[in-house]
C-alpha cells in the first residue's frame, strides 16, 4: 500500500519525496527511503563527514546535516538531536525553495538539480555514504535563476556576452568566469 501510495504521489501528483535513510551505524538503507521514488537521504556531521550513526547503501541520493540540529524537544522545550531524521527535511527545504522560484519544474528535475549542485564528499562521484554528496541549497539555486537569451560573440580577441537576467528577487547579481588552462576557474566579472 505505501508503495503504490508513493507511485501515486510521484507519477499522478508530481511530489518530490524524500526520506531519512535511517540510524542503525552503517547498516542498509531502511524502507521507505529504499523506493525507487523516495529520494534517500543521510546525514553529515559537523565537520562535514559521514555520521557514524546514519545508515549507507546504494540507494543513498544525497546528504544533509543531521548532527546537534537545533529544534523542538518534548514538554515545550528546544534543544539538539541527532538523526537522519533532521537530515531530510532540509533536502525537501532545498526542493521547496528551487519550486518558489520555478514552479514549473517537474520531480525528476528536482532531484536531479540537488543531486548534480551538492558538494562532492569522500571518494569522488557517486558513493554509498554521501550519494552524490552534500546538499548545497546556494548552489542548487543558482541552476534555477540562470540568466535567459545568453549571447556570446566573439570577434578579433575579445567576446561579449549578452543576456536577459531572471525575474527572481532572490538573484542579486551574475558573476562571469573563465575556465584557464582545461583545469581551473577564474572569476573576471560581476555584474
């Protein structure tokens, strides 16, 4: 029933859906968050590494900060608790804010954008404990304000670029860099 639940809610509805991949230190991703439509997340500490506590697998897609996360405890009270569990939501945050700016976006590009804009962490690419790596909202909402109508003419050994900026009040400016040598990035403008 949770299964077809999820299909519907992915393939009918368009969700975006994502799910904590579970605590148990090292051990297989859990269910829901095993579902082809789930997007499973684990959790970083606050150093930027794996949480011993969270689970990994090949289902992984993403991680998040999941250590000492500030938020209501029980009796009214606040404090910080640990867990996968605090990890997701800020992956489902991050697909909120890409669709505030472009509600046109489907799942599938949702997940993708999160997936290919989140910072690269222990071996490079893909891995069974960060997915893809850690979440970069900034970044992820950076592919989503990109400028329209890009230009770019090149004549006698220079180049002008042209573009039409997004409507976004969230863009502030562009920045222009250069790639130098196949290998490195350098910024030379800012509009």
């Amino acid at each position: 029933a949770i299964d077809a639940a999820l299909a519907t809610a992915y393939n009918t509805y368009g969700c975006f859906i994502d799910c904590a991949a579970g605590n148990d230190y090292y051990g297989p991703v859990t269910y829901p968050a095993t579902n082809q439509y789930v997007v499973a997340v684990s959790a970083t500490n606050q150093s930027d590494a794996f949480a011993s506590f969270s689970n990994t697998g090949p289902q992984i897609s993403v991680s998040a900060p999941g250590v000492s996360i500030y938020s209501t405890q029980l009796n009214n009270t606040y404090g910080t608790s640990s867990g996968t569990s605090f990890s997701a939501p800020i992956v489902a945050g991050i697909a909120s804010l890409l669709y505030s700016v472009n509600s046109g976006l489907t799942n599938a590009q949702v997940k993708s954008i999160i997936e290919l804009t989140a910072d690269d962490k222990g071996p490079v690419g893909f891995d069974t404990l960060y997915g893809y790596g850690r979440v970069n909202a900034y970044r992820a909402l950076q592919t989503v304000i990109a400028p329209t109508n890009f230009q770019n003419n090149a004549s006698s050994g220079s180049t002008q670029l042209s573009w039409s900026a997004h409507p976004s009040l969230l863009l502030q400016y562009y920045e222009v860099w250069r790639r130098v040598n196949n290998w490195s990035w350098v910024l030379i403008a800012t509009t």
